[in-house]
C-alpha cells in the first residue's frame, strides 16, 4: 500500500473491517458529511481497489476462507435434508370401544430425532435451532436452503442481472422473461 496516501491506506483497512465504504472513510478521518461520496469515490481509485483486492487475498490465505471452502459450505446448507436429523410416522393407537362395540382409533405423529452421534457434519451444520415446547412437542429448524441455493447460483453466475428470485428483503422480483417452454433453465442462465 506505499503508492497510496496514509488516510487511503487507513481507509483500505478500515473498509476490510465491515466493508462499508462510508463508515471506512469516516474511521479514515473523511469528513461525515461527506464520508458517503469519499467513500465511492475511493472505491473507485485504481490504487485503493488494487489494494483492497491484494489484502482480501491475503485474508483469505490466512483465515483458510477461500471461494471453494465458502461454496463448500454453501453447498452443505443448500442441499441439506431433514430427513439425516428427525424421523417421523403415524402411530395408530386403540382408544377404546364406542357405543357400538367398535373399536375406536387414535391417529397421531410421532416425530423423533435422530441421536446426535448419528448426525452426519453436514447435516449438524445445518441446523439453527432444536426445542421442545411445553407439551412436548418437538422443533427442529434448518438454515434456510432457499437462500443457501440462491447464493450458490449467483456464485456461479446462474442468473442474468435482475433475474434472481426475489426474497423478503424487498430485492425486486425477476422481470418476465420468454421462455421457448422447453426448458426450465430459461432466463436463469446467461
């Protein structure tokens, strides 16, 4: 970083910490008023975008966080199944006899979970939560795969500009695209 001033080499730094360009330049003794343009403007200089890649490399070589290991993970979250940590059935159960003479049944779900040294790493990973209510009855919440494959799919550049699905955040939905009908593919791959 010796071809750049000290307060953009402090603002290369500071923008590593949150990756918020605005908040970096007002660590790096930018102006809050202006902090906001600085901030773009900055990311825009040559010299500062070459050296946020160089330490974002560097990052990653230290932490071992690297673009595999995160699509890795990914994929364990996206392709998670449920099924690996809780069985479920029906349990038909005789409740007695009615006015009839008839036997009188009880359906009900029975929902175990599977012991956690049966759990595979990937499916343990994908777990965010596991309770039990007041009456017994058990919750078992996995991350959220939807997210997990979106992230995979723009990774690998599955989607056009402005063609992922939407989520809850607001993103804007896809706009129509023609589709020929022959393939599901269609507007999602470039």
């Amino acid at each position: 970083m010796s071809d750049l001033t000290k307060r953009q080499a402090l603002f290369v730094r500071e923008y590593l910490v949150d990756l918020s360009a605005e908040q970096a330049a007002r660590r790096a003794g930018y102006s809050p008023r202006s902090a906001k343009v600085e901030g773009y403007r900055l990311l825009r200089h040559p010299g500062v975008a070459a050296a946020i890649a160089r330490e974002r490399k560097q990052l990653a070589v230290r932490t071992g966080v690297t673009p595999e290991r995160v699509l890795t993970e990914l994929a364990k979250l996206g392709f998670s199944d449920i099924r690996k940590a809780v069985r479920w059935r029906g349990v038909v159960t005789e409740i007695g006899e009615n006015e009839d003479g008839e036997t009188e049944l009880r359906v009900a779900n029975e929902v175990v979970l599977v012991d956690s040294d049966k759990i595979d790493d990937d499916t343990a990973a994908a777990i965010t939560e596991i309770s039990q209510t007041k009456d017994g009855a058990l919750k078992v919440k996995l991350v959220d795969k939807r997210q997990a494959l979106v992230d995979i799919g723009r990774h690998l550049g599955m989607f056009k500009s402005g063609a992922a699905p939407s989520d809850e955040s607001g993103d804007e939905a896809p706009k129509p695209q023609k589709s020929s009908g022959d393939d599901a593919w269609d507007g999602l791959l470039q």
